[in-house]
C-alpha cells in the first residue's frame, strides 16, 4: 500500500542477490521443472510476486489483490508462510461438454443501481447499503495453461487432456478473474473502488508456486506463492502500468484516462477467448458498454508484460496465457484450487465492515489509516485466532491525501491482517443484500443473462460452488468430510447470499443477494455440501440450467 512503501522497501542491493536467496524459500519441491536453472526477470523489490502480501522478499505495490484460494493437502486449508489465506468466494458454475465451451464465452450483465442515501452504520442488517460493502470484486473465471504453475506440468492450450484425472493431477494452470470494481471506497491503489461514481475491471491472472502430489499442491516456494498478473481493462488495450508480478508498480494500479469506466445500471457485455495474435495466441477480454457505446480490451500476452514465474528463483518469463481447455466439461478444474471452479460467475465476500468509529491510527508521511472497526458491527474485542484488526479502516470522507474520492462510509476492508472477515460480522453476512430489481436501501441485484460459448450456445448445466468452509476453521469444520460445516456461516448476521433466477422485464436472467421472485434453489440449500469429491467446498450436484423454471 502506498502509505507504507517507503518503510517496506527492500534495500536495492538485495535485488541482486535475489536468484541466490529466493530458493532458501522452497521446500519439498519435487517436480523436473523446479530444477531448470531460470534466465528470466528478476522481481523488483516491490511487485506483487504473492497476491497476499506475504512474500519474505518483495513488498507488495497493492495489498489487497484479490486472489484464489488455494486448497492444502487433503483437500485441506491452505498456508502461506504459516499464515492461513483463504477468504469466501459464492460462485455459480457454468458446466458443457460443447467445443469451445472452456476456451470462449459470453457473458451480459446490467450492473446495479446504489440507493440514493448514503451508508449508514447503526441497524446491522436494516442499514443503507451500497455494493462496495457486499461484495469487492465480482468476476468471470477461466482457467489457462502455465507451465510454470501448480502442478508444474507441460499444458497443451485448448485441450481437455489436461484436466486432472486418475493419480494424474493436472496440467500446469493459472487461474483468470476478470473482476469489477464498485464505486465508493477509493483509491484503488489501497481499497476497493476506482472512484466514487464508476465501475472498473481487471484481468487479474493468480498463478500457484507449487509442485504437485496427488490433488494438491505441495512444495511451494515461500517468497511467490501466488503470484499475480494484473491489468485494468483499457480503451485502448495498454496496460496501465507493468502486468507482471516481477515488475509491477503504482501505475499498474491506477487508473489513467484509458480505463473503461462504467456508470451503476449500465448494461455490459463480456467475452473471454483465445485471440490470434501476431506470433500466436493468448487469452482476450472485451468488454463493451451497451447503454455508452464504449468499449475496452487486455490481452494476457507477452508484448503487454504478462509473464509467468518460476517457482526456483521467482523470476518472471515474458508468457501468452491461453485457455487451458477446449471444453467446459465437469473434471475440467482449476487443479490446485478449493473447490471445483473454471467458467463461474462469482462474488467474492466478506472483506467490509462498516463502523461507527475507528482506533489505533497507523500514521505515515503519505497517509493515516486505523487499525480497528468500533460499532454495531464490530462491537467487541478482536478474536485473536481469527482476526487480530480490520484493518485498513478508513473514516467517512478520507481522501487519502487528497488524491481520491471521498470514502462514502467510515469501514474497514479487512485484508492487511486478516485475509478477510473470519467472524463473519461484517455487512456480507447480514441480509443487508439486494432484495429488488430497483434499489432501496439496498442496492438493486446484478441481473445476468445466461452465459453463451463461442458458438452461441447456453451451458445446459450449472452448479453452485462456495469455498467458506474453508473460513470455517475455529468452527471445527473439516473441508475433507464436511463435519460440522454450515451455512449460513456461524456469526451475528446469520445469513449467507444466494443465487435466483427471475423472468425480469420478459427476459430470463440470474441475480444475487436476498431476492425472491423467482427459483431461489432452496437459498442456503442452493450450495449443497462438504464432502471428499467437492475438493474442500460446498458444492451442490451438477444439475440441469433450468432457464427460468417453476421450481422454487
């Protein structure tokens, strides 16, 4: 975070010394590629070799990178430098055996609408609400092919050989989220949002330094585990700043006057594919504001600074992403990740707290930021074995400097110390959720037209994946059997969001939240269970995309 870089930064003589020490890092590391000596890129002393900010030898540009959860072994939890990482990501995935299904997709949404009040923090579960405190960072996923990622194999792109099978643990891959960024918690260099008034997106590209053993990943090398490519969705298809993890500074997270940015309510239109470039092929996002007429691109590909990392000494190889698979069939995952996810819609939660005060100011020459949430919904002490702050906390109307918008709420984004919301207190976890096509005091739901392949196409089966069992550590839940893991998650708020699908204005759509007009797949029940072949997760069955059904 910009505040505290000039006290993290490395000295720059120990960049020279980086391909001596980053090994002291790896453990356990078994497979062939983990012994080619690496010729590549040497990180810089700042990046975002790890997307958790946890890397003993880089300090990270942007903290609150929003990374996949990786599984440990046994499907168990998974720890980064003896720190726990995961965080909760609802999710509905998009599942078909057509050609192209995995490498080619559409996606339309109508973005929502923000009441017209501004937050309030005095009645959890009844407050004023806006988007920014529910949910980060929305996102479409892909899988695709790096070689130097978990499980550290060779990956044929558009291949359906590469998924996991048998004692074979999959292809080498990285995992895409193309995310959206709400309005009202600037900059986003150290929070959430782009600025007050828009939303944003990135390609956000989380690759696993690990090697593999059965279904889960084993040695990793400590100072990258889970490096990040990340770049704004741009007019004009340049990257803001440097994608890679090596490399990457403050203006790969700033946006600049190319940025797409797009109004609440606007209706968008989505594709990811494999694009022909000149040399070859890589992975391209387009997206295209309906309701402006504007558009924007970012292709994951070495002429834009994308590069992958080597798990021996963390340095970075100029790299296409392409589509891992040809298909979007149900044994086509993510190899390393905590749960069954590849073509998914997602809403990643429980990184908000909204209060009435703050404590513990953090002061350094470029900004002040607290470290603890006083209020209704944070109204006692921290549980150490969950969370030990919030932080950063920001106050109502903090400008940072004066270089962002005014923060719409005084909040925490609870990811400096915590990864995310643990006890399950913050407004994620109270029915403070969309309940309406039109806003209220809550925002108005997402609506999402059913996603469509390459070759227009509906995916004729979904299923509902969650990965908060993996929050659910203090709790006893064991994400192997699925003993004593519940939903909603145990906290004061007793409510977890949901998947419906409505005929709204005569079109079939998918919303989320707290909305009943439509088949809500039972709320809670929707996300199934815990058990050994949901990779960690609660995961309902696969099952039939009803395109707007009676059943409720």
């Amino acid at each position: 975070m910009r505040r505290l870089r000039r006290a993290w930064r490395v000295p720059a003589l120990a960049v020279v010394f980086v391909s001596a020490t980053l090994t002291l890092g790896l453990t356990s590391v078994t497979s062939p590629a983990a012994h080619a000596a690496s010729t590549g890129v040497a990180p810089n002393a700042t990046g975002e070799l790890d997307c958790n900010g946890l890397s003993p030898i880089q300090h990270p540009v942007k903290s609150a990178v929003m990374c996949k959860d990786p599984r440990g072994t046994d499907h168990g939890r998974f720890e980064e430098n003896g720190k726990y990482i995961g965080h909760d990501e609802p999710s509905m995935r998009f599942v078909s055996n057509q050609p192209g299904s995995g490498n080619d997709v559409t996606f339309i949404e109508r973005l929502p609408l923000e009441p017209r009040a501004l937050p309030t923090v005095g009645h959890p579960g009844r407050d004023v609400t806006h988007t920014f405190e529910l949910t980060i960072a929305p996102w479409y996923s892909m899988t695709v092919c790096d070689p130097q990622s978990a499980p550290q194999n060779p990956c044929t792109p558009g291949s359906d050989v590469n998924a996991p099978a048998g004692n074979y643990p999959g292809a080498g891959a990285a995992f895409v989220e193309l995310q959206f960024y709400p309005p009202g918690f600037a900059p986003f260099t150290d929070n959430i949002s782009c600025d007050d008034a828009h939303w944003c997106s990135a390609l956000n590209i989380d690759s696993l330094e690990c090697s593999g053993s059965g279904f889960a990943p084993t040695g990793c090398n400590q100072n990258c585990v889970e490096p990040v490519n990340f770049a704004f969705v741009q007019t004009n298809g340049v990257p803001a700043g440097p994608p890679s993890p090596e490399l990457s500074d403050d203006t790969t997270f700033t946006p600049n006057r190319q940025t797409l940015m797009m109004n609440p309510g606007d209706l968008i239109k989505v594709r990811m594919f494999d694009a022909a470039i000149p040399g070859g092929h890589a992975l391209e996002t387009q997206e295209t504001d309906l309701s402006t007429g504007q558009s924007g691109f970012m292709i994951a590909s070495a002429a834009n600074g994308f590069m992958n990392t080597s798990i021996t000494d963390c340095s970075g190889t100029p790299f296409n992403f392409q589509p891992e698979y040809n298909t979007a069939r149900a044994q086509n995952v993510i190899p390393w990740g905590f749960g069954p996810y590849m073509i998914n819609s997602q809403f990643e939660i429980g990184h908000f707290e909204p209060c009435s005060s703050l404590v513990n100011p953090v002061t350094d020459t470029g900004d002040t930021f607290y470290t603890n949430c006083v209020g209704p919904y944070d109204s006692s002490s921290e549980n150490s074995a969950l969370e030990s702050d919030d932080a950063p906390c920001y106050p109502f109307g903090d400008t940072h400097g004066g270089t962002a918008a005014p923060n719409l709420v005084t909040g925490c984004d609870v990811f400096n110390d915590a990864i995310g919301d643990l006890d399950y207190d913050g407004t994620p976890y109270y029915p403070d959720w969309p309940d309406s096509v039109t806003p209220d005091r809550f925002p108005s739901t997402f609506l999402q037209l059913q996603p469509t392949t390459g070759r227009g196409q509906r995916y004729p089966q979904i299923q509902f994946v969650t990965d908060n069992s993996a929050t659910q550590f203090v709790d006893g839940c064991d994400p192997q059997s699925g003993q004593n893991c519940v939903l909603p998650a145990p906290g004061p708020g007793n409510f977890y969001p949901y998947f419906t699908q409505a005929r709204v204005g005569g079109v079939c759509v998918w919303e989320f939240g707290n909305v009943r007009n439509g088949n809500t797949f039972g709320g809670d029940k929707q996300w199934g269970s815990v058990g050994p072949t949901t990779l960690g997760a609660f995961a309902s069955a696969v099952q039939p995309n009803p395109n707007c059904g009676h059943a409720r």
